[in-house]
C-alpha cells in the first residue's frame, strides 16, 4: 500500500472522519483530503505525529513492504537519515525510496521542526489584524518619501526661472524644510509601526498553527489575490504612465518649468504607484508568513533567519548611499532610482548567499 492508503485506512480503522484527524493534528480537513488523495504528502513532524496517533511506525508508513508494527519511540525511524534531493510529491504510486527521499529534502533546512512554535487563533487573528494595519501605514509613510523633495523641485525650479516672487536660496529651504518634516513623519511611522511589529518577531521563523487559524487566514489569501494582481498591475502602469510626459517634454524641447512640473508629476504618480504595491505586498508576506507558503517556506524562513544580519547591513548602507548622493548633488528627482536598483541587486546578493552556503 501507498502511504496514502495507509493513512486512509489507519483513519477509517479507527472510525474517524477526516476532519476528526485533522483536528487532532492541528491542519485543516483538505489537507487530510490531499493526502489521502496522494496530492501532496505530510511534512516529518505531522508524519510523526501520525504514527503517534495511530501507534505505528515511520517506517511503516513510508515502506510498501513494511509489515503494521506497533509504535516504538527508541526505534531509529529512516526519516533521520540526511539526504539532498527535494521536492513535492504528486504521484501516488511513487516508490517509498523516492518518498523517503523527497520529504527529508523537503524538511532539511527545519532540522528541529518539532521545537516549533504553538501559535493560538488569537495570536494570529492579531497578528493578521496588525499586518493589515501596517501595510496601510507603511505604504503611505514610502509614499510620503517619495513625495518629499516635489515642492524643493518645484519651489527651486520655479525661483530659478523666476515664475515666483522668492530667491533660488529661501525656495531651495523652503522646500528642504518640507522635505525634512515629511521625511521626519514616515520615519516615526516606520519606527512606531516596526516596533509593534516586533512582538511577532516569531512569525519570521518556522511556526505551528491550528487548523482554525489556517481555514481563516486561506479565507483572507484567497479573497486578496484579485486585489493584489490589480493593486501590481495599476501600479507598474503608473510608473510607465509617469514617464510619458518628461519625455514628451523633452522631445519638443519645452521650458524649463515646463519640465519641472513633469518631474514633480513623475513623482506623484510614482509615490501613487509605490503606495499601492508596497501595501499589495505587505499584506502578501503577513498571509504567507502564517500558511508559510511562497518566500515563506519552512526553508525559506530559515535562510531568513540566516540572513538577518545581511539584510541589515545592506539596506543601511543602501540608505546612507541614497541620503548622502541627494543632499551632496539634491537630485532627488533622480536619486529614488537607487531603491529599485537596490531591490534587484539585492536579490542577486541573496542567490550569491545562498550559492556559497551551499558549497
């Protein structure tokens, strides 16, 4: 027998509807329905956890030709054994070596899967609640940033061209002094926000949740995807959209202020673009943090950890980059091209991480 069938008739032996063991398990009653379907196969801590349930061995479960034991805890169980190859199950009639195989590899960046942390439907309706809430600030404390230097390149542009009654120097600070309120507000956002964030910390790492908290928060996944393939979509096309008239602009060589004013627009539709992507996204990583699934992955959220310390350094000096390039050259109107950049290098500086730990 698969291990499929095994677990379907261990279930049915011990007269138990599915979403009886998916409750004793802590998963939803679809996830029971797929193994048993041989969709997908149980991770090692929910196949330990079975043979606990059903007083049989690991190695029962996985091998054809392996005879019902009873469950014993000093055995060695194969699932100890380290083996690289990895990936999902979609085969029924797979061999067992193959099994065996493909599920370590699967849990080889989780080696203390069992040590887990136990989250409550409280803790991540909470969690889920303040995500919602931090998305929506954090996208508009980005989009604050991005607007900040417009008046300091409309008020500076305007005096230079002497289309307003004040000197190039009192609109240059009139314009840095609003700059600097608006940068100073989204900053004590991100740090207030950021800081409540903080208490789910554990989020970030390998957790274990209950089958109510999974059924609640694929309900909110499921609902949002419509809305985040639209809130990307509108937004890349606000970023094209932007573009059109500086380059309208200056094709037929238009004034000076003439464009100023595309640059100021650049940014506005810039800053509407960003707010709706950075609050699409946001909302993504707090639903796939919880169902750990996309860059949230057991494995993932391991080299995550890993990480942190490299994450830190880069994005700092990326910002340190980008703030003393503006104030030394103040081409704010060209200098959020680093943050872009600095989001596709970093991806690069994560494979070459990932690359060398490997090896």
């Amino acid at each position: 027998m698969t291990l499929s069938e095994k677990i379907m008739n261990l279930r049915k032996k011990n007269g138990w509807s599915q979403e009886e063991l998916a409750e004793r398990l802590d998963i939803s009653r679809q996830s029971v329905s797929k193994w048993e379907s041989g969709e997908s196969v149980p991770t090692l801590e929910k196949l330990i956890r079975i043979s606990e349930i059903f007083e049989v061995s690991t190695d029962y479960l996985l091998k054809d030709d392996f005879k019902e034991e009873k469950f014993d805890r000093n055995k060695s169980s194969i699932y100890m054994n380290k083996i690289e190859e990895s990936s999902y199950i979609n085969n029924r009639n797979i061999s067992s070596d193959i099994a065996i195989d493909r599920i370590i590899g699967e849990e080889k960046a989780n080696e203390n899967v069992i040590k887990r942390r136990k989250t409550s439907f409280e803790e991540v309706s909470n969690y889920i609640e303040l995500a919602e809430i931090t998305a929506k600030k954090f996208a508009r404390a980005v989009m604050f940033c991005i607007l900040s230097p417009v008046m300091l390149v409309l008020l500076a542009g305007f005096a230079e061209q002497h289309k307003i009654p004040l000197k190039e120097e009192h609109a240059a600070m009139i314009g840095l002094i609003i700059l600097l309120i608006m940068v100073a507000s989204a900053v004590s956002v991100f740090i207030k926000y950021g800081m409540k964030m903080d208490k789910f910390k554990y989020m970030d790492r390998p957790i274990e949740v209950d089958s109510s908290s999974l059924r609640f928060v694929e309900e909110k996944n499921d609902s949002f995807e419509g809305k985040l393939q639209q809130s990307m979509a509108f937004g890349v096309a606000l970023f094209i959209i932007g573009a059109i008239p500086l380059i309208a602009a200056g094709a037929l060589e238009a004034e000076e202020y003439i464009m100023v004013i595309c640059v100021a627009l650049l940014l506005v539709l810039i800053s509407i673009g960003v707010n709706m992507i950075v609050k699409a996204m946001m909302l993504r990583e707090g639903y796939e943090k919880v169902l750990q699934i996309g860059e949230y992955t057991l494995e993932e959220k391991e080299n995550s950890r890993k990480n942190e310390h490299l994450d830190t350094i880069y994005w700092c000096t990326i910002a340190t980059i980008y703030l003393a390039y503006s104030f030394y050259t103040f081409n704010w109107h060209i200098s959020w091209v680093i943050w872009p950049c600095a989001g596709v290098f970093y991806a690069v500086v994560e494979a070459i991480t990932k690359v060398v730990r490997k090896v």
